[in-house]
C-alpha cells in the first residue's frame, strides 16, 4: 500500500494507486494548498481585538492560535479563500489581489 508521500510529479503511472487513492487520514498537511492562491490575505495587527472568530471560520486552518491568541497566517496552505476577511467584525483582515 502507497503512502500519500510516495506519490509525487516523478512517480511512474504503473506505481500509482487506481484512481491516485490514498489510503490514509491527515495528508492535507503534505499538500501546500497556498500555491493554488491568487488573493492572499493580510492581518493588520493594530486592528486585531483577538476576538479569534476568524480561526475556526478557516476551512484549511490557517490561522494558528497559540495560548489564546490568534497569529500570523500559514501561506503555505491558505488558499485564499477570503472567509476570515469577510467574518472579521473589525476590518483586521485586508483583502487585496497578489
Ligand atoms: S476575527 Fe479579526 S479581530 Fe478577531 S482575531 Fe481574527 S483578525 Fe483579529
Ligand atoms: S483566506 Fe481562506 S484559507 Fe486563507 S486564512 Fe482566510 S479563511 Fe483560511
């Protein structure tokens, strides 16, 4: 059985699984989602109340949160979705094309 980390751009197509399956759970952490990005969301420190809403609103939990507090986003897998910029009650998330 194939780990999700043996399937890469240089597998031959005789190794990989039916269908590119992966038959095990937690991969998404392999998989850096934020190339897939065109908008990138930027946190605006002096407005943040740490209110924390926009942590569990992310759908790729890119948004650490450290003893309470939210911190800086995880580029490498935000996708640019634009969720934690629209739930944020205090405009502390600026939304702007790359
Ligand atoms: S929702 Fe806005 S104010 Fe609340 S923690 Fe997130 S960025 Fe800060
Ligand atoms: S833009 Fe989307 S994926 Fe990126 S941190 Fe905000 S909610 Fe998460």
């Amino acid at each position: 059985m194939k780990c999700a980390k043996d399937i890469h751009e240089t597998i031959l197509w005789p190794d990989l699984t039916p269908g590119c399956e992966i038959y095990e759970g937690g991969t998404s952490a392999l998989t850096k989602t934020g190339e897939w990005r065109v908008v990138t969301p930027k946190w605006l420190q002096d407005k943040c109340k740490q209110c924390v809403l926009c942590a569990p609103f992310c759908p790729d939990s890119s948004i650490p949160v450290r003893d309470g507090r939210r911190t800086d986003f995880d580029y490498d897998h935000c996708k640019g979705c634009g969720i934690c910029a629209q739930v944020c009650p205090f405009s502390a998330i600026e939304w702007k094309e790359d």
